[in-house]
C-alpha cells in the first residue's frame, strides 16, 4: 500500500519492522501494491520485491465498474482501489516463484486478497495497524450534511462488514495494542483471539540524536524553544492536529517565547500547513524529507496532539529512543504502556499543554526524568528486539496448532 522502503510513515515503518522480525525465521519476499514506481534500489536483506504500480491500466470491465460506482454507492472505494487484475495475475506469479510458508497481509484495505492466497494452503496473517471500521466512525461521523452522514454510514456499514470477514477468514489477526485487541473482539466475535504485536522502532537509529552528534538539518540554528510534530498529512487525524498547534497553541507560545520555533515534518502538508507556513517565519512546513532524524535533533519537545486515530504512534518511539520529552493527547498516547508524569506528559486542553510544553523548557530534572524513562520503557517494550521476543512464540504456536489441526484431519 506505501513504499515498503525507506519506511518514511507509521504504517510503513510497522511492516518494515514485521519484515525484519520475520526474517528470523526464513527469507522474505514482499509484494507492494501503490501509485507510483519504487526507486531503483535493492530492499537491505530481503530476497525479493516485485511492486505492481496502481497508475497502470486497468482491465476495461474494472473501468467501467468504476464509472458505474454510483450504483452500489455502498462500496469504500479503498478496497477495490488495491485490488486490480493486473495485481493478482503479478501476486500470484510471485507466489508461485517465493512458494512462501507464511503469508502476512499488511493494512486491512489488501482483504480482497484473502481468497486468492488461500489456494496457495499455507498460514496467513492480517495485520490491523488501525480497526478500521472505528477509525472511519471517528474521523467522518456525524457529518456537515445529510447526504455526506448517509453516504458514511454506508461506508461504515460496508467496511465493518469487510473486517469481519476478514479477521474470521484468516488464521491470525494481529494488532498493535491490547485496546485494538479489546475492540476486535468486542466488535466481531468474543472467540477471536486477536494477538498484539506492539509497534516498534529499531532504538540504534536514533544513538546519534540521543547523544547529540546527529548532524541538523542545513542552515539550521540550534533553538532551545523548538516543538516538532511529525506525521503523514494526507492521513485526517495529523492534519488536524497540526491546524491544531498552529491556530491553538502556536499563538499563546509565541506570546511567551518569542523566539519560539514550530517544526511540521512530514510528506503531503494541506494548502493550510503551507500557508500557515509562508503567513508565520517560525512555523517551518518541511513536506517530504529523507530521515526525520536531523529535525529530531534540532528539536527541544516532541508533541502529539491527536483526538482520533487508532493503532500507537510510532512518532512517540521514536521520540523516546532519541531522548526528546513528548507532550501528548489521552487518543496520541493511546494503547501504549505510558504513565503520565513518568514516560510523558498527557495533556488534552490548550492551556494544560501549553503549560506542559512550558514546564518541560523551564524544569531541566523533569525534562531528564521524563527522557530517561521513556527511554527505558521503549528499549524494554518497543525495540525490535523486545517486539521479536513477543512475536516468537506467537509464530510457533501458530504452526503448532496447524499441525495439530492436520493430524487431527488425517
């Protein structure tokens, strides 16, 4: 669905991490589905990439499905968006070279693939970044106008129906939290047995930001006073957050630090961020940049100020392994195992974080405290190495209970 590599957005950055924990037990081939082509350039430690490119052209009766969508006006478009001919017939010749042992779709809108690799007769595993059909109730219900409220709840209707008959058709669904876990299972079966493989980052990247010898962005001028937000724009949820920081807390920031910097990194920024941007010399819109590392290290505060969304941000790993304090929302901090005043401040009116923001600038040992053990819950819950510790037994017994359920046939 995105580039599988250089991984430069939360979804991304989880299948990068499930491919490298899954190359443990074997080779890894990868089979990407996304508008554009993928750069000329090898995946480090992977034995195959085939990529089907979602501009090609597509058969003629899927043409006209398209044109004749208004019929079923039901169908989220989502679905059959990743799901052309040309991409099957490629899958399957992938298949059939790789002839895998273990199938893992990554993102709930590959569920049309379901069926087809079910005739190859090995394990397949969803991967839930997000529920999705609770994610879409968030962000679009209720909406402005009658119409748009019925079109989305029939796309509710319609997705809802879709996960289900994904996550009862496959042999494992796996989320990244205990509250996703709760909530599959809430929403489409108590006898669903949702497995949480958390999020994580690879904790080495970020030595040289943790030890201030990560070189800044050119022509930067190191700012004690720096807040930096990172997300995927074209993703509602970052979006809005970022209108957020720039029309709530930017204002009473500036106020009180005039010298006050506010970092908004991340690919595809709104026509408001870039405006916001040219209007204001102190909010910085990078748009798409090759490491967010450097922007890490010329930031004093990380903040997450998210009211929906699903899944756990990785931007606050990533915060936690660079040892950068984060300042987040109740729903930014979602489904991960932090304690407010301990790993993080949860802050979720404007004045508590502006306070909280201000606390972290003025407070030095409640700036170390907080980095420290941050630092620490992340190297023991959310490196790659403590992620790989929790995936392990969940692959061995799925293959266990396969070959129990073979003899049990025979």
């Amino acid at each position: 669905m995105d580039l599988p590599y250089p991984p430069m957005a939360g979804a991304p950055l989880r299948n990068w991490q499930n491919m490298n924990i899954l190359r443990q037990y074997g080779e890894v081939a990868i089979f990407s589905v996304f508008l554009g082509k993928p750069p000329n350039r090898s995946l480090p430690e992977i034995s195959l990439w085939n990529h089907h490119n979602l501009s090609q052209k597509r058969l003629l009766r899927e043409r006209i499905r398209s044109r004749l969508s208004f019929l079923t006006p039901w169908r989220y478009t989502n679905f059959d968006a990743f799901y052309p001919h040309g991409a099957v017939v490629e899958l399957g010749k992938t298949l059939e070279q790789f002839k895998p042992s273990l199938i893992v779709l990554e993102h709930l809108w590959v569920c049309r693939y379901i069926p087809f690799v079910k005739q190859y007769s090995c394990p397949i595993i969803i991967d839930e970044h997000n529920v999705e059909s609770d994610l879409f109730k968030q962000r679009n219900l209720p909406a402005s106008s009658l119409h748009s409220n019925l079109q989305n709840q029939m796309y509710a209707a319609y997705i809802k129906y879709m996960e289900r008959q994904a996550v009862r058709s496959v042999d494992r669904v796996w989320v990244c939290s205990e509250s996703d876990a709760k909530l599959i299972k809430d929403l489409y079966g108590k006898y669903l047995n949702p497995s949480v493989v958390p999020n994580g980052i690879d904790v080495s990247e970020y030595d040289a930001v943790r030890s201030n010898r990560c070189s800044l962005p050119e022509n930067w001028t190191h700012n004690d006073h720096t807040l930096i937000f990172i997300g995927c724009f074209s993703y509602s949820p970052n979006a809005e957050a970022a209108k957020f920081l720039i029309n709530s807390i930017y204002p009473p920031l500036k106020a009180i630090y005039p010298d006050f910097k506010l970092l908004i990194v991340g690919k595809n920024p709104t026509p408001e961020l870039k405006a916001a941007a040219e209007r204001h010399s102190c909010v910085i819109c990078t748009g798409t940049v090759d490491d967010v590392k450097p922007y890490l290290a010329g930031a004093s505060v990380v903040v997450t100020p998210l009211f929906q969304g699903g899944g756990t941000r990785l931007k606050i790993l990533e915060a936690f392994a660079a040892k950068r304090p984060v300042v987040s929302t109740t729903k930014g901090a979602e489904g991960l195992r932090v304690v407010d005043g301990e790993h993080l401040l949860i802050r979720d009116e404007v004045d508590s974080i502006v306070a909280g923001i201000c606390e972290l600038w003025s407070n030095q040992d409640l700036y170390q405290k907080l980095t420290e053990n941050a630092y620490n819950l992340v190297c023991a819950e959310y490196s790659w190495e403590a992620v790989s510790r929790k995936v392990e037994p969940l692959i061995e017994q799925l293959f266990s209970d396969l070959n129990s359920e073979n003899k049990a046939r025979e």
